[in-house]
C-alpha cells in the first residue's frame, strides 16, 4: 500500500475515533494567539500603476483596477492550473465534510470566478508596488475555496476532526486566522492548506450558522469600503457597520483557542 494511501487510512481511523469521544468533551488544540486578521482585509490596487495598464482587449480592467496583457495571460494560466487541481482536492474536502459532520456551504462556488481572481491581483499589485503578478499568485490562497458550518456546539470538535483529517491526508496547513477572541471585526476560522500532488494552495473556512450568517450580511458593505472610489470617512462607516453586526455573533465555547494540527513526522526510509 502506498504511503498517500497509508495516510488515508490513518485519517479515517483517527477520525472515527475522533466521532465516537466527541461527546465525551474532545478537547481543541491550545493555541497562543494567532493571526487577527479575518476574510475582510483587502484593500485596492492597480497591476503595475494605472500608466502601465494595457488599454487593449488582452488586458483587464474593473472597478478602477487594471491588469495589463502579460499579467491578465499569467492569471488565466494560475486558473486553469488551479481547475485542474480542483477535482481531487474536492474528493479530500468533501470526505473530510462527512467525517466531522460539517455542513458544505456555497460548494458550487468552490472555484474563484475570473473578474475576482484578477480583482484581487490587482488590488494587491496596487498596494503593494514591490511585488510582481508571479509574487501575487505564489501567495494566493482562495482560488480554491471552501465552507464548513456546525451548529455552535459541535463546532470545536468538528473543526478539530476536519483539520487533522485534512493534514493526514497530506494537505500541509499554510494560514490559520482564527479570529474568534478578537473585540471587533469578522468573526470565523480562514485556513489555508497546499494540497498534495498538485501542490495547489486552497482555502476552507470554518463557521457557525450566524458566523456565515454575518459574514454573507457584511459581504456588500465590505465590497463598497474596497473600492478606489469610496471616500476615507465612508470607509470607516462601512466599517462600523461591520463591526456591528459580527459584535452579535456568539463565540463558540473553546473557538478562540482552535490552533492548527500538528505537522505529521514522515517515516524514516
């Protein structure tokens, strides 16, 4: 049997043992304080400055952002890599779903539309003037995406089964922003993960029903305060508001100390 194959089984067993003593009070990884920062906090930018944006039909352009002929092609070219590794990076999602009896919100949306992926290229090529579009996409890690949601008392035990069933399986932790202790702002768990085979990076976010609820109610709020043309005053408003409405959502008991799974060891040859 073939180590990937090997790690599966290993993963599947971990996870049932997991399921039959989740309601004897399976505890969270402890972790210190992680990343604060949520799903919402891009802001905008042009690739390569407004100049040097190729007016032509080969470029792209939207909401005052721009691509120009060279870096719109690399972006098509990191589509069309990250649709190819989708299916089998789906099959491991989706098994991981049924383990820790998550619920799959939105799956048909697993895959960034073009207008977003490139959005969000050049947003970042704006704010960041010393990076290039090969640097930006070496980065990205939702082109990919996936929800899970658990009612708020089997939240903890579920993300538990799901993480280390993802990284048995081989899918290395890349980002873990939990932000479910922080006094303001987006409440939830963004992971990131590399898959293995391909090595294509993707994202699972881990929500509460109203954590999900908050985040889809905030989403057009968020999109208006990213804009170039949205003013500095209507940008904290925006905020405000956002705060307000994820200041409502219960934190889950033990959320705020989700930490990521421990590397697993690879065998000695």
């Amino acid at each position: 049997m073939s180590t990937h194959h090997l790690g599966r089984a290993a993963a599947v067993l971990a996870a049932a043992l997991a399921l039959a003593t989740a309601t004897t009070g399976l505890t969270a990884h402890a972790a210190a304080p992680s990343d604060a920062t949520g799903k919402h906090t891009a802001a905008l930018r042009s690739g390569g400055g407004a100049a040097q944006c190729d007016a032509g039909p080969a470029g792209w352009k939207g909401d005052g952002l721009c691509l120009n002929a060279a870096d719109n092609r690399k972006v098509d070219a990191y589509l069309a890599r990250a649709r190819a590794a989708e299916p089998s990076i789906s099959r491991d999602v989706q098994a991981a779903a049924i383990l820790s009896q998550a619920e799959v919100i939105g799956f048909d949306y697993r895959l960034k539309s073009p207008d977003s992926l490139k959005r969000k290229v050049a947003t970042d090529l704006k704010e960041h003037p010393e990076r290039n579009t090969d640097d930006v996409l070496a980065r990205l890690g939702d082109a990919v995406r996936y929800t899970f949601q658990w009612p708020d008392d089997r939240y903890v035990t579920g993300v538990t089964i799901a993480s280390q069933v993802l990284s048995a399986w081989g899918s290395d932790a890349t980002k873990w922003s939990n932000t479910w202790g922080r006094e303001k702002g987006y409440k939830g768990l963004n992971t990131g993960w590399r898959a293995p085979g391909s090595r294509q990076l993707f994202e699972v976010q881990f929500h509460t029903p109203s954590s999900k609820y908050a985040q889809e109610e905030t989403h057009k709020l968020y999109e208006e305060q990213r804009l170039p043309s949205t003013s500095p005053e209507r940008k904290k408003e925006l905020q405000a508001q956002q705060d307000a409405i994820f200041a409502a959502v219960p934190v889950p008991d033990g959320a705020p100390a989700l930490a990521p799974p421990a590397p697993l060891l690879t065998p000695a040859a």
